[in-house]
C-alpha cells in the first residue's frame, strides 16, 4: 500500500505531534509554578526569569517543529486527486494488464 519509508515518517508524525504537545503543556506547567514560587518568595526573580526564559525557548523549538510535522502532509486537494487517481488504476487494472 506504501512503502515503508513513508509509512514509517507518517506513523512518526502521528507520534509525535502529541508528545510535543503534551511536552509544551509541562512546560507552561513548569513556568506557572516557578511564578509561584516567585509571588511565594521561594525563588527570586533572577531564578524566575532563568525558568521562564529556558521553557519559553524549549516550548517555541516544540512549536517549531509541530509546525514543521504539519507542514510535511498533503494539502487535502492533491490528497484527493492522489486518491482518484489510484481508484482509476485499480478499477482499470484488468485493461492495464491486459495490454
């Protein structure tokens, strides 16, 4: 059905979309806890700051390349016409073959 080159970058994609997300999600969690820790006076702003600048660099390479996953797949027309297409073979194999 296809090859195992792209079923393998898809099954990737489907993968690792979430496991970004989710990685994004424990990072807005991590920074919400160090401005608690601040408005609390365990850490201080200089430790804040260190926090919030380190998962706000790691959330947006996590964007980045979720961006980056959607950007790989087909637009939905050229899947369509890709999927006529093969119904019209399959449905003409008979012809095809026989010539």
């Amino acid at each position: 059905m296809c090859n195992g080159i792209t079923c393998s970058t898809f099954r990737n994609q489907v993968v690792s979309a979430p496991i970004f997300s989710n990685q994004i999600t424990t990072l807005t969690k991590k920074i919400t806890r160090a401005r608690e820790l601040l408005l609390n006076g365990d850490i201080d702003s200089a430790d804040y700051r260190e926090i919030k600048n380190e998962s706000d660099s790691a959330a947006r390479i996590l964007e980045a390349r979720i961006s980056e996953l959607k950007s790989d797949f087909l637009p939905s027309g050229e899947f369509n016409s890709l999927i006529d297409k093969a119904t019209n073979t399959i449905t003409d194999i008979d012809v095809i073959y026989c010539k």
